[in-house]
C-alpha cells in the first residue's frame, strides 16, 4: 500500500495534542491547590478523575472503534474533549473541573487505541517501528513543552495591557483575573475545536486491523482474565503508570513545599524535564535492548529508580531539581519493557490482552489520589513512599516473567570456529 504521508503527518500531530493536555497536571496542581483551597486527598482526585477515564475507557474505545470506524471515533473523541474544556473555561470550579477532565481523559483513551493501527496502515508496516519511535519522540516533546506554556501564560496574563500581544490580551479578558492557570483551558479547547475540523476535512484511509489490534467478545477477556500472567502483568502496567504520574503530579507540589520554589517557574521547568528526560532515556533503552536482555535493563534502570528517588526526597534544593528528571531517564525503559514482556508472555488473543493491560492506566489514578491522601495524614514526602512499592513491583517482574520470545540482542563476540 503506497503511503499516505498527510495522514502520518495527522497522526504525530495527534500523539502531540494528547501529550499536551495530558500531562499538564503535575505542573498546574499546586494554582489549582490554592485556587479551590483543596486538601491533599481533593487535589489527588484531579489526576485520579482523568486517568480513571483512561483506565474505563480502555476496553470500551476499541469497540467503538471496531463499529464506528476511525474517522467518526475520532470526532466524537474531540468533540467531547473540546466540550470539557470550554465548559470548565466558562465555569471554573473544582466540581466541574473534576467532570472536565474525567471527559477529557475519556477522550484521550479513545484517541489512544486510534492512532497506532492508522499510523501501521498510513505509513506501512514496514515503516511502522521507526514512526511509532518518532511519535514517541512527538509525545514526549509535548509533554515537555506544555508546562512551559502553563508558564508562560501565568506570569504574563496579569501583566496584559495595550502594549501586550492580541493573544495575550484576548485571553485575560475571558479568564478570572485570579485563576490565570484557567487560560490553558481556553487554549485546549480551541486546540481541540481545530482537530475536529481538521479530522472532519481529512480522508482516512481503510484500516484492516491485525488481531492484536481487535478487541474480543467478553467471553475472551474471561478467558484471559483467568490467567495469572496477565493479572500479573495488568498490575505491572498499573505499577509502572502509577509511578509516573505518582511523581510527575507531585514534582511541582514537593518543591513549593520543602524548598520554597514557585510552581510556575521552578515547578514547570523541573515537570517538564521530567517528560524530556523520560524521552530521551528512551533512545538509550532502544540501544541497550539491541545488546542486553531487557529483563535485565528494566532491573537495573527500577534499581537506579530507586537510589534517585531516595536522594531527591531527603536530599536538598538541587539535589531535588535536578533528581526528579533523572527519575523521568530512569522511567524511560519501563513502560516498553514491561508491555513487550507481557505480550510475549500470552500465546494468543493480544488484542483483547492489549486493551486489559491498557486500563492498568488506572494506576495513574489511584496512586496519585493515594499520595493525596497520605500527604493529609503524615506529609507529602512520607506519602511518596508508595512509590517504592510501585518500583517494588516493577522489579519484582525483571526477575520472574518468562517470556515466550526474548527480545533478540547482537553479540559483540564471535562464537568461537567449532
């Protein structure tokens, strides 16, 4: 099939908004915090109300797709993502900022299960590595540069005026002057309003979907669901989610709490170096998967994880700038790992297995509302301590999945002439 470069074009842009509204929380928590006068536990219900959308959404979005095909999926996935923002925009209240993102993370999930058999069949099979690499590098940077818009538009908005940008300036009419953080809202929602348009003019091109890209009946998630594999390996992705979104929620709250520095400044810097450094530690764990058996990389980086963890909790100012990006290279290899262990531990139905480890999502949910909590009774950093846990089991899978196919590695010695 000749390739359709516009649509792959489509797809990277797609992984990019994802990433730019999904990872933003982690920068915006602690204006959220003070806006609403929320406890721990209320703050942790933020991230908890998104990524619990992603983890219910996961099974259901695939048979969607599978009835309504990509092209109306997608639209209704905008739609609904582009209603939640403007809503919230237009009456910001943690009631309905809880709804918003429970919307929006819906939304996301059904994008999620979208792109990646349309970016199969867009840019070839053939090709399909090296763009799902390239999307990767897409998301990530996404993710990096969103807090830095975040900081932008709050440290500027309340200095509009004449001598300011139009952009600047139509947006601080509309927003509460007390709530510049709500901004972002705006721009998310006219974001989205511009991929709904963009999908609805796009030609999409016929999909057929491999059996690891279908979801099954109900009777096939049973089956699976029987199998103590993949209840293993569904609390392994739901470890690893929790882990990221466990630190990268909390980054921006824990430096404003033990070392005084502004979440808009300091906070979003160090939120988004956490995302770039989890994308560029992922061309590193590609290169040492070409050499080392990945049981063994994930081991070493959940190790690193561990030791980088306990210095940046205990240790000073610039050991905790600097340590919460080493903890986004150290996470880098994690996910990767422990989705190819998982599908190459299972013989059959992967796309039904697919979609059962996809709401191990709900990690990110639980974990970050479970800090929130911990937080109120003992400390933030006591609280972090799940974390370990989390880590604990990502560990404990390098050391006892057994997959059916190894992840293949070149060997730097010549087997010796028999």
């Amino acid at each position: 099939m000749k390739r359709n470069y516009y649509m792959v074009a489509l797809v990277f842009i797609v992984f990019f908004v994802i990433s730019f509204i999904t990872n933003i929380l982690g920068s915006i928590n602690p204006n959220v915090s003070d806006s609403f006068h929320l406890s721990g536990a209320m703050t942790g219900l933020l991230p908890f109300s998104f990524f619990i959308a992603y983890g219910l959404m996961s099974i259901p979005s695939g048979m969607l797709v599978e009835k309504y095909k990509e092209k109306i999926s997608m639209s209704g996935g905008w739609i609904v993502a582009t209603l939640g923002a403007f809503v919230f925009a237009l009456f910001p209240s943690y009631p309905v900022f809880l709804a918003s993102l429970f919307f929006i993370g819906a939304a996301m999930a059904l994008m999620q299960v979208v792109i990646n058999p349309l970016l199969r069949v867009s840019g070839g099979e053939e090709h399909f590595a090296f763009y799902s690499v390239f999307a990767q590098l897409v998301f990530g940077g996404a993710s990096f540069l969103s807090p830095y818009v975040y900081s932008y538009l709050v440290l500027n908005l309340d200095k509009s005026g004449p001598q300011s940008n139009w952009f600047l300036q139509i947006l601080a009419d509309i927003t509460p002057g007390d709530l510049p953080w709500v901004s972002l809202y705006w721009v998310f929602g006219v974001i989205t309003l511009l991929m709904i348009v963009i999908i609805l003019v796009s030609r999409f091109p016929k999909v057929e979907r491999k059996e690891d890209e279908t979801t099954g009946a109900w009777a096939i998630h049973k089956e699976l669901l029987k199998d103590k594999t993949v209840i293993l390996f569904f609390f392994g992705i739901f470890a690893y989610v929790g882990t990221e979104q466990g630190i990268a929620n909390w980054i921006s709250e824990f430096l404003r709490t033990y070392h005084g520095l502004r979440p808009e400044v300091e906070g979003a810097a160090a939120v988004g170096w956490f995302w770039g450094m989890l994308t560029i530690g992922c061309l590193l764990g590609m290169l040492l998967l070409k050499f080392i058996d990945s049981k063994l990389v994930l081991r070493v980086f959940v190790i690193a994880a561990m030791v980088i963890l306990t210095a940046t909790l205990f240790g000073g100012e610039q050991m905790a700038i600097y340590g919460f990006p080493a903890l986004g290279f150290t996470l880098s290899v994690m996910w990767s790992i422990t989705v190819s262990l998982a599908l190459n531990s299972v013989a059959k139905y992967h796309g039904t297995f697919s979609g059962i480890l996809m709401s191990g999502i709900a990690g990110g949910a639980l974990v970050s509302l479970l800090i929130g909590g911990l937080k109120d009774m003992i400390g933030l950093r006591q609280g972090m301590f799940v974390l370990y846990l989390t880590l604990g089991y990502l560990l404990y899978i390098s050391f006892w999945a057994k997959p059916l196919i190894t992840n293949k590695t070149i060997q730097l010695k010549k087997q010796a002439d028999q």
